[in-house]
C-alpha cells in the first residue's frame, strides 16, 4: 500500500510505501494451521500413542490438623435510643 504526501511549504509529492510482511505471515501460518488440520481430521495423518499406564495413587484417610484458636467475642444487642428530629418548613412565595 502507498500513501501519498504533499510538502505544505513547497508542495512536493512524497511517495510512501508500506510493507504488510506481519499479515502476510500470519496468513500463512493459519492457512498451515489449517491444512495440518484437515490432515488429521480426514486420518491422513495420525497420532497413535501406544505404551505407557497411568499412574495409580492410593490415598489413606487422615485427620483435620488440632488447632487452638482465640478469637474476639462478638457482642450483639439492642436498645433504645431517642433522636432529636429537625422540623423543616416551607416558605411561601407569596402565593396562598
């Protein structure tokens, strides 16, 4: 791609050209990806894996660790309060 661009002071074209070579590789890396797909889709291609077990684990029961915990003691209660409410008035506009 090229763009064009004129000087203001003494109005001479400049022809710049870009180069798009990071499109063009990622293009052709997922039209790889692509084929290297289809391959393995249509068994073209295949990935026979022979050999080898799974590991076999054996777990015993055991017990929760004894912890010695302090903690704050939470008190919750209620009572009652009496609070001084304002009073709010209007003040007329002169309209009755």
């Amino acid at each position: 791609m090229a763009e064009v661009h004129r000087d203001p002071y003494t109005g001479d074209r400049t022809v710049v050209h870009k180069s798009r070579g990071g499109r063009t590789l990622a293009i052709v890396v997922i039209l790889i990806l692509a084929v290297v797909g289809i391959l393995f889709a249509t068994g073209f291609w295949k990935a026979d894996v022979s050999g080898g077990d799974v590991p076999e684990v054996s777990v015993k029961g055991g017990e929760l660790p004894k912890v010695d915990m302090d903690s704050k003691e939470v008190v919750v209660g209620s009572k009652k309060e009496t609070v001084d409410v304002p009073t709010v008035g209007v003040k007329d506009n002169g309209e009755e």
